[in-house]
C-alpha cells in the first residue's frame, strides 16, 4: 500500500478504492432481496414440492433450479428462534428482524452469494404475482377495472416456455411430464388472467400464532364470564347491603312485618310496603 501510494496520488487510490466498492455492491444491489423471497416461498410451496413428490429434479437450464438462486446459501443459513430474533448461522450474530439480518449479510458476508450463472429470483416478479403477494390486504380495485388481458396473456405465454424449460432431462414418459407440467404450472401461469391475477394469496397462521391464540382464548372467556356475573349480581343480587344488623335492628324489622300483616287496610293505603314509624 505504501509503495501504491508512493507512485500514484493518494486521490487516486481512493477513487480507485471506492469504484472498486460499487462494483462489488452493485452486483446484487439490483436484486431485490424481499421480492426474490416472494418467488421462492412460492417455488417451495408450488414447484420444488412437486420434483419431490414425483422423485425428479428440474432441468440444470432451468432458471428456477434451486442452485442457480444467487441467495441460496444465505437464505440457508439464517435462523429464526422465535418472532424476533433472527440468527446469522455463518457468524452467530443475532438480529432483531430478517431485513437487519439482510443488511448484514450484503455487508459481512456478500462473498458468501451462489457464484456462477446465477439467478436473480426477484427478475420473474411479473410471473409470480409478487405485487399482490407483498400487498396481500390490498383490495386492487382500480388494477383490477384496467386489466389488459392480452398483457397477462403474453406473460402467460412466457410462464409456460418457462415451466416447459424446467422439466427434466431424460427419457419421461408424456403422461409423467404433462402431469409435472400442469402441476407446476397450476399455481403460477394458470393464474395470469385478469379473472384470477388479483386473486389474494391464502394466509397461513404461523404455529406460534395458533399457540398464543390457544393460550389467551380461555383466561379471555373466562373473565369475559366473571365481569358480567359481577355486573349481574351488583344490579339484581338479592341479599342485604349492610350484614351488620344489630339484634334489636333484627327485632324490629321483624316486628313491624308483623304489623304490616296484622293491619291489611294499612298495607293497601300504603302499597303493601313496610310500615317505617
Ligand atoms: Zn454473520
């Protein structure tokens, strides 16, 4: 570094440093981390699981074969021990979130991406639906009135070339690889038209989720129970205010009931209510 500094001017060195810098981030800058885990959680979902059921593989030319995904072997180690922690396998430092995690990754360990003809999954968000995907909520109603079906129907096409691209190599029966074609394609081209493109993407509850629900859900019906039994018996509970009558308080509440027998002209002047003199 000396002997550099010593041919060339410092300022030179440092432009040289730092173009070198934006080389190196602009190579996956322009890969959507969060748009690629859309495509993948659907490639999981609706395309590696059907190789995997039929015991076949995608063809090694497929843009969506797993190993040709430039985030693989970052996606694959990362942790996630409960909602908010999230853990960097390669180093073992924790995060509060998964896009701090991201950062950290695209600063510490951007050499650990898939080398080679990579693959930026986020490129097939047009085929994939990420849009509806990242806004599942989202009613689309204006997107949905100016649908042009015959753009949806030239993705259409392009998902189909894209799923025939994948199906493997070697000798396949026609009944085997129509059925892998129509499965794989079932979740994804099958969906480009305006009638089912807007269509909102079934969420799951996460276990976690499901747990707490089932934890809270009891203790809440039962003090919802034991607030309006409480109300109930404050309004309409029939027993005396003050327990603390005294003997001759007793007497003479029963005397005057007596009394207020006794003298049946008295009870119907006065509403059959207990004689106070
Ligand atoms: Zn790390």
């Amino acid at each position: 570094m000396v002997v550099l500094l010593d041919v060339f001017p410092r300022s030179w060195v440092l432009m040289t440093c730092v173009l070198c810098w934006c080389v190196i981030t602009e190579a996956n800058d322009h890969c959507s981390r969060p748009l690629s885990r859309i495509v993948r959680n659907q490639l999981t979902e609706h395309f590696y699981s059907v190789f995997e059921s039929k015991s076949e593989e995608p063809h090694r030319k497929c843009p969506l074969h797993l190993d040709r995904d430039l985030y693989r072997f970052q996606e694959g180690n990362k942790t996630q021990d409960y909602p908010s922690r999230w853990v960097c396998n390669f180093c073992g430092k924790a995060f509060l979130s998964e896009h701090y995690l991201d950062m950290h990754f695209d600063n510490r360990h951007s050499d650990e991406l898939v080398k080679g003809t990579t693959v930026c999954l986020a490129d097939f968000c047009d085929i994939f639906r990420c849009e509806v995907f990242e806004n599942p909520r989202k009613d689309f109603f204006w997107e949905k009135k100016l649908c042009k079906e015959d753009r949806l129907t030239a993705r259409r096409r392009r998902c189909e070339a894209l799923m025939r691209s994948c199906l493997p190599q070697g000798n396949l029966s026609l009944d085997k690889e129509l059925e892998i074609y129509e499965a794989i394609g079932a979740n994804t081209c099958a969906l480009l038209n305006c009638k089912n493109y807007w269509k909102p993407p079934h969420q799951e509850i996460a276990a976690w989720k499901i747990i707490l629900y089932a934890v809270i859900t009891p203790f809440f019906v039962m003090g919802l129970i034991v607030y309006y039994y409480a109300i109930f018996d404050h309004y309409f509970g029939d027993y005396p205010t003050d327990i603390s009558w005294s003997r001759e308080e007793e007497e003479e509440s029963i005397s005057l009931s007596r009394r207020s027998r006794r003298s049946p002209d008295l009870r119907k002047r006065y509403g059959g209510r207990p004689l106070m003199y």
